[in-house]
C-alpha cells in the first residue's frame, strides 16, 4: 500500500483523515465503513511552534498501533491515517496527534463495524515525548560553593 489518498488538486496527497469527521466525509466514508487498517509504527514525531522535532513513543516501548483505512485509486491501494485531538503528552507541541490504539482495541477496529464510531471517539492513551535537542543549562558549571 502507499500513503495518501488522491487530493483534489493534481499531485497533492491527504496522508491524514479526522477520526471526527471522517464519517461524513465523502472522499473517507466507505473506507472507514469497510476499509479500516492498522499502521504499526515505533513512533511519530511533530514540531512545535519553534520548529523542534519531538518524537513519541509508547512507554513500554511497544509498536504503536495507529488506526487507518484504505482504498483501491487506479491500480494502487493507497491508506491515510486517522488523526484526533491530542492528548496530554502530545498536546504542549501539537493539537492533532495519530489516532493510536490499545492493542485491546486493535480487533475491534478492525473487525466490528457496530464499534467504529465508538473508536473514532476514543483518547489515546499517555506517550513518552523526546527531542533530539535538549535545551543547554550552564548551571551544572557553576556551584554556589565555588567562586567563579
């Protein structure tokens, strides 16, 4: 499969999908209805506002488990990731994060069509945040002991 469904204007793919609305959505609806995946992933990363990258993972280090749906465009079938509302650890650097599921979840979303709009409205649950940067403190230089 490839990433991003067809957008409206030529080149242009939609690689996310809002749990929210994705059911009223013509270009997601049937896919969503009949088509729903899960995309493993280690992790996903976002910038914030300053443009530092954060990458999030689950705690225990487990796969991800980000819900999704597919459809066949020409011959290629092609996915797109739902995304939701961000929750508290990924909230201070996005207000959109992957629609991730508890492994509990996972057959439910992809075998039970009764529980689909249930799991469009769930919270993923807490992710560990790391940035590759960390902010440089001097104070570790510096004792109140020691004159400078």
């Amino acid at each position: 499969m490839r990433w991003g469904f067809p957008g409206f204007e030529k080149n242009k793919l939609i690689f996310n999908a809002r749990a929210e609305g994705a059911l009223e959505k013509k270009m997601f609806r049937d896919s969503v209805r009949t088509k729903r995946i899960l995309v493993p992933s280690r992790g996903f990363y976002e910038w914030d506002s300053e443009k530092t990258k954060y990458t999030f993972e689950r705690t225990d280090r487990k796969p991800l488990l980000m819900a999704g749906c597919w459809n066949q465009f020409g011959s290629w079938q092609r996915f797109v990731i739902l995304t939701t509302e961000a929750n508290e650890s990924v909230r201070g650097v996005h207000h959109r994060m992957p629609l991730i599921l508890d492994p509990k979840d996972a057959w439910v979303w992809l075998m039970d069509d009764g529980q689909t709009e249930f799991i469009l409205q769930k919270t993923p649950g807490p992710l560990e945040k790391k940035s590759d940067y960390e902010q440089i403190s001097f104070s570790f230089l510096f004792h109140k002991e020691e004159p400078l």
